[in-house]
C-alpha cells in the first residue's frame, strides 16, 4: 500500500486550505420594503416581487 | 447514456413520474395558481404548455386527448372554456414560476407555479381566504370571551369570601 513518506508541515496543511472559504451570497434591495432579499425571489418580509404581492405574510399580534 | 434524454426524472419511476405531472398540470389549470417545488415546477411547464396549445385549438380531438391526459372533467371544461381564449396569441410562455426560497424540513427550494393573466383570480381567492380567516378568528375570539364570562361568576364569589384572610392569588 502506498503510505506518505514524509509528515506535512502545519504549514503545508494551512497554506493548502487558504482557499477554503464561502462566499457570502449575492443579495439586493426589495424595491417594496428596501430591505435586502435575494435576487430572483419573492421578498420574504414583505411578499412582494414584480410589483406585486405574492404571497400574504403573516403579522405577529 | 442519458444523451438528449430532455427532462428531469425527479427520483421516480416512469409511472409514479405521469401521475405526479398528470396531478400537477391538473390542479393548475383548477386553482390558476399551485405552490410546488422549483424542480417540479420547471418539470411541468412543457406539460401545461401542451395542454393549452390543445386548448386552444378547441375540437373534439383536441378535447378528447386532453382528457386522456387531466385527472377531471371539470379541468378539461376549464382549460378550454376560461383558461386557453385568455391566453389569445401568445405563444407560449403561459406559465409564471416565482421562487420563494427554501422549505425548512428538507431545503427543498419552493415555488408558486401561476397561470398567466390569472392574476386577478388569484387575488380574489387571496381575498376569500383573509375574510374566511378574519372571520373563523373573531368567532373564536368570542367563543373564548363567552367561555371567559361564564367562568368568571362561578369563581369569583368563592375566592372572595375566603380571600380576605388569605389573600388573593389570581
């Protein structure tokens, strides 16, 4: 079986995970509410895409 | 090889696959507007395109091979007395898909999957149902207001008559 030779360094390990990372998503501003909301989908605070509502939110009593 | 095999197979068999798309194109063409997952809604656009192309050429072929594929007859009357003359000349592009972002159980993106021009429809439904709720909870609010008042004077005579020496705790 084929073992590693040789142990890898902190170093070696770190600088190899140094592109392991997430990227935040991408979102923007509902023009209803201005609050932000991702891009493509209804607003979820307000309901609204297109100038329109979609879909009736509930209000908290 | 899966080449040029067009659509998605959605983790069903070939049967259990028509049926879902059968009850799908079904219930949209019913409640003009059916909230699904985005895959399945993607799924169904060429099924629901093809059932309005048959709408509107109205014969009675048309109308027989719609009904081979609608789970009901009163989706086959809709699609082609209401639904197929709204949609006039255009070509296709019937269908409205908005993304709603994701269900919480399994992250499955959600979808609402509109007829165009059935917006109209769809608000006056919306409208039906926030009366129907505002109505069932003000029934609700009185039935607990009754149930309060007839609560109310079978306590309140007793913690009064031993309350003074042991002090309320209501």
């Amino acid at each position: 079986m084929a073992n590693p030779k040789r142990r890898h360094s902190k170093a070696r390990t770190a600088s190899r995970r140094a592109h392991d990372y997430l990227t935040a998503r991408s979102l923007s501003e509902c023009p209803n509410c201005h609050e932000q909301k991702l891009p493509h989908r209804a607003c979820p605070k307000c309901g609204y895409y297109k100038g329109r509502e979609v879909l009736a939110i509930k209000e908290k009593e | 090889m899966r080449h040029l095999k067009a659509g998605k197979k959605l983790g069903r068999n070939t049967s259990h696959r028509r049926a879902l798309l059968r009850n799908l194109v079904t219930s949209l063409i019913l409640d003009e507007r059916i909230q699904t997952t985005e895959p399945k809604a993607k799924a169904m656009r060429p099924h629901v395109e093809k059932m309005i192309t048959l709408g509107k050429r109205g014969d009675v072929a048309a109308r027989r091979l719609a009904a081979s594929y609608l789970m009901t007859r009163a989706a086959v009357d809709k699609l082609f007395d209401t639904v197929a003359p709204r949609m006039g000349d255009r070509n296709g592009g019937y269908l409205r898909i908005i993304r709603t972002g994701w269900r919480k159980g399994d992250g499955a993106e959600k979808a609402f999957v509109e007829l165009i021009g059935s917006e109209k429809a769809i608000a006056e439904k919306q409208h039906k149902r926030a009366e129907a709720r505002a109505k069932r909870r003000e029934e609700a609010k009185k039935a607990m207001e009754e149930a309060e008042a007839q609560a109310a004077p079978e306590a309140s005579p007793e913690p009064e008559s031993k309350g003074e020496s042991k002090g309320d705790k209501e």
